[in-house]
C-alpha cells in the first residue's frame, strides 16, 4: 500500500509540474505577441521621423517658349514660377512634391528664346529655394522691354543657371533691368546679360539689400 500511495503521488506531482508548465508556455505566447506590437510601433515611428527629415523638392520642366498661362497641355515659364512660389501644381505644371524646386526646360527648346509679354512673378520666401537651370538647352529670357525679367523678394533664394537674360528695361523705375533682387538670396552661374537697359539702376543684375553671387 505504502508503496502504491508514493506512485500515485509521484504521478500526481508529475501531473502538476505539466499543469505548471502550461502557463508559463500561454504566457510566453502572450510576450512574444507584446514584442511584436512594439517592434511594429517602433517601425511606424521611425517612418515618421525619417519623412520629417525629408528635403521636398519639385522638378517642374517647362515644355513650351510660350509665356502662357492657361490649361494648354504646355507647362511655361510662368506656370512653373507660380507653382514653385505656391507649392501647388498650377494648369499642366505638376510635381511630385515642392520645396527646394528645380525648373529645367524640354530638349524641344533646345536654342529657343521665351519673349515675355511682362515680367516673371516675383520669387518670393518661404516656398524653399528656386533654381531655373538651362544648361543642356542654351535658352534665352527676353523681356521685351516690358520691364525686368526677373525679381526677388526679401528672403526668397534664387539660382540662374545657364540663361541669357536679354532685352529687360523700359520702365523708369526698375530695380535691375535683368533681375532685381531687393534682400533675396541671388546665385547666376554661367549666365549672359545682354541689352539690358534701365534709367534706373542696374541695367544686368540691380542689388538693394541683399546677396549676390554671379559665378562663371
């Protein structure tokens, strides 16, 4: 009997040591369901610091030497400006995201000058930086004598790249004839001025309280 009573305990104990071990294997279940929720926060937040570090930017390319500005399946000069300065798409003028933007032209335009009817909207701050690059296409701004071609604001950022900038005057007051910068940030690299002509002051570039950089 004695011996019978220490089997049936040594059963018994057997039995429970396995009811013991039933929960530390649901709970491990249950940590390992834990873990995997944190890791899939800890993904999200780190995808959402990585695209606020993100630098936006637009390329916008000009397809047209009109200077329009309607829904004429050509994206301008113009429209391209006032997308930049809006970051928002403006007629057929769309980029993917906007912030330090990029404007170059279509090989189309290759040799081609853009004869304004007046000038360019003004650059202005807080949109990021604008670049207006031609250098695979030798494209020519021609003001029409209209008035200046180009102009920044206080603030704004602007590189010319590649242009020629011809032809700007003909208003008595114009700051600059070619661009007027008045407290921008402006960089012309391997650029041309030509036959710019103001009564006022600066017939190429004019400059009233803010940085130039003209580089060749």
């Amino acid at each position: 009997m004695e011996q019978q009573r220490e089997r049936h305990h040594a059963a018994a104990s057997s039995s429970g040591g396995r009811q013991h071990g039933r929960p530390r294997r649901d709970g491990g279940a249950r940590r390992s369901g834990a873990g995997w929720q944190w890791g899939t926060r800890l993904l999200a937040l780190l995808s959402v610091l990585a695209t606020a570090g993100q630098s936006w930017a637009a390329d916008l390319v000009v397809t047209t030497l009109a200077d329009s500005s309607a829904m004429d399946g050509d994206c301008s000069l113009r429209e391209a400006i006032t997308a930049a300065n809006t970051n928002a798409n403006v007629n057929e003028c769309t980029g993917s995201s906007y912030g330090n933007d990029t404007i170059t032209f279509d090989s189309s335009l290759t040799g081609g000058t853009i004869t304004l009817g007046s000038t360019l909207p003004q650059i202005v701050s807080g949109f990021g930086t604008l670049t207006i690059d031609g250098e695979a296409n030798a494209i020519t701004l021609s003001g029409n004598f209209f008035g200046n071609i180009l102009r920044l604001s206080s603030g704004a950022s602007l590189t010319v790249h590649h242009l020629t900038i011809a032809n700007g005057g003909g208003c008595p007051d114009c700051l600059g004839a070619g661009i007027g910068n008045a407290g921008g940030t402006l960089t012309v690299t391997n650029s041309t001025f030509a036959n710019n002509r103001t009564d006022s002051v600066g017939a190429g570039i004019a400059n009233r309280g803010g940085t130039v950089t003209v580089t060749n």
